[in-house]
C-alpha cells in the first residue's frame, strides 16, 4: 500500500496540531481563560468587551511570534542536517544563532550600524557563521563529533562575547536580559509584520529544496551523477537556513534545540525523505516553540521563565537520545 495517503494524513494532523496549540497560546498564562473566552472573542462584534478579550488581544502578538519563529527553527533545523548530512544539525547547536545574536549586539558598539534593521543584522551574523561551519561540515570526510564540536566552539566563543558586551554596557544588558535567554515577552504585531517579507519566501524556497536534499544525501558524486548541481543546492540550502535562523533569532532571541527536536520527532513518521520531512518540520517546529512559551509562561504563574530554557531543558535529553542512537564509527 502506498505510504502517500498516510503522509498526507499526517500533515494534515499536524495542522490541526499547530491550531490547537495556538488557541493553548492564546488561553492559557499567567491568567488562565477558558477556550469559551477565546471563541467569544473570534465570535464577538469586533469590539473589546471584557477583560478576557484584553487578554486574548494581549496574547495574540506573542502566540504568533513563537508560531513563526518556531516554523522557521523547525525548517532551519532540518535544512541544516540534510545539508550537512548530519541528524545533530541545529541552527543553535552548530551556532547560527549566536551569530545572529552576536551581529545584533555589535550594532551596540559600532555607530554605522545602529541605524540598520535587527533582521538584516541578524540574517548576516547568521550566514557568516553557517557558512563556516558548514565550509567544515560538507566534506566526505567528515565526523559527526568534528562538526558538532566546531559549531559549539564558534556557539560558544559568541555567546562569551554577546555576554561581556552586554555586562558592560548596562543599557544594552537591561535590552537583552530576557532575549539573551529567547523570549516572546516583548513580541509585537510589527515584529510579526516585520519577519514576513523573510520567513515566507525563505520558507517556500526550503519546502521546494526537499527534492534535492534526497539527491545530495546520497553523497556528491551520485548526486552529480544523476544530473544535479551540488554547489548550487548547498548555496541555495544554506541561504535559506541562515534566513530562517535569523529572523527568529531577531524576533525571540537565540533559542535553541527546537530545530533538532522538530527534525528528529517528525523523522520518525516521515522517514529520511525531506520532501515530508521539511513541511512536517514546519509545523513541528511551531507546535513546539508555541507550547514551550506555554510552560515559560506558567511554570512559574504569574511570573515568566524565558522560553529559551523552556526548549534547553527539553532539548537537552533529546540530544543525548539522538547521539546515543547515532551507528558507531559513522561519517558525515
């Protein structure tokens, strides 16, 4: 029997997934509602009633910035494995992120760059590092451990310096004491608005690479083989990743595991095949980064914990699980 039903089936389930979760964004925090509050605010005349549709109208910002950021996560995270024909590839592991972050807070200190836009500060620092790593990680020969050691390196001689740049300035330290973290608390509709014109077309382009990440996978010289253009489809692979890494990065902050847990968690369902795999990613990633600014909100009611180490203490188990299950002796 053909698998293309269930697959369809299943992507279908994962958009259901991905509504639910945005109502839970929208009912559940520090003041807990109830999906009735929600359907009456969708349902109403268009005005603000009551102190439940305030909240609601509150959320909507947030729920919707996790959604996005976490959708680009999720493609990031499996763009960067297939490219680096790696199961451990994360845009924060391998640190994309940190060099999103550290672009942004070195606008702080250089006077011709603070005029310019956190995304386009942060799609640079993200590319420029993506690059490097992956000009390691796309030889044949290659080790799983040699790539993940080189991106934590470049993660955490960035995030030392994102560190000390912002403790010694404390106006910037006060800017990025929760985004540091990755935090949704200062999300806006113009932030949202903002990330659009770079999260969809770069979203689009990295569900229609999913084809050619089945031929790269198969190693460079089948690839070529079989009439593809390799350099083409990494450049265009790791543009798109370092795209989807940035905008979220400029929007929540450097969080991290969320592309490794949505790749790894869809994988089990869609198999090694990333025309599922990246839209299953997708949505995965989206469920994901929306119910953990739920815990981040809830945990500690009516305070917050930044969602970043909502995903790091999740994330954490799922990396050792995913290594331990890596064969012995295998190469990139």
């Amino acid at each position: 029997m053909s698998r293309l039903p269930i697959r369809f089936a299943g992507l279908l389930l994962m958009m259901v997934l991905t509504l639910l979760a945005l109502a839970c964004g929208l009912v559940f925090g520090s003041k807990t509602l109830t999906f009735r509050d929600l359907l009456h605010y969708w349902f109403s005349d268009g005005l603000v009633q009551n102190y439940a549709d305030l909240v609601v109208a509150g959320r909507i910002p947030r729920t919707l910035a996790a959604a996005c950021c976490g959708a680009a996560l999720g493609l990031s995270g499996a763009l960067m494995q297939g490219l680096t024909r790696n199961p451990l590839g994360d845009p924060g592991l391998l640190g994309v992120n940190a060099g999103a972050a550290a672009a942004i807070v070195l606008s702080a200190s250089v006077p011709w760059l603070a005029g310019v836009s956190e995304f386009w500060l942060a799609l640079a620092g993200a590319f420029v590092v993506a690059l490097l790593i992956c000009s390691i990680g796309l030889g044949r020969r290659t080790s799983y451990a040699r790539l993940v050691l080189a991106g934590a390196a470049v993660a955490a001689a960035l995030q030392a310096y994102v560190s000390a740049a912002s403790q010694l300035n404390p106006i910037l330290f006060d800017h990025f004491r929760f985004w540091g973290s990755g935090s949704f608390g200062a999300a806006t509709l113009p932030q949202v608005y903002g990330m659009l014109p770079f999260f969809l077309p770069a979203s689009l382009a990295a569900v229609a690479l999913g084809y050619h990440l089945n031929l790269i996978a198969l190693g460079s010289d089948t690839a070529k083989a079989l009439g593809a253009n390799v350099l083409l489809i990494q450049a265009a692979v790791l543009t798109a990743a370092a795209v989807l890494a940035g905008v979220a990065v400029a929007v929540a902050g450097p969080i991290t595991f969320v592309g490794l847990g949505a790749a790894h968690i869809v994988r089990m369902w869609t198999g090694n095949d990333y025309r599922w795999l990246l839209p299953y990613s997708f949505f995965a990633g989206a469920v994901l980064l929306v119910l953990s600014d739920v815990v981040a909100r809830t945990v500690v009611a009516p305070g917050e914990v930044p969602t970043g180490i909502i995903t790091a203490l999740a994330g954490a188990p799922l990396l050792y699980l995913a290594a331990m299950r890596l064969p012995k002796g295998r190469k990139a």
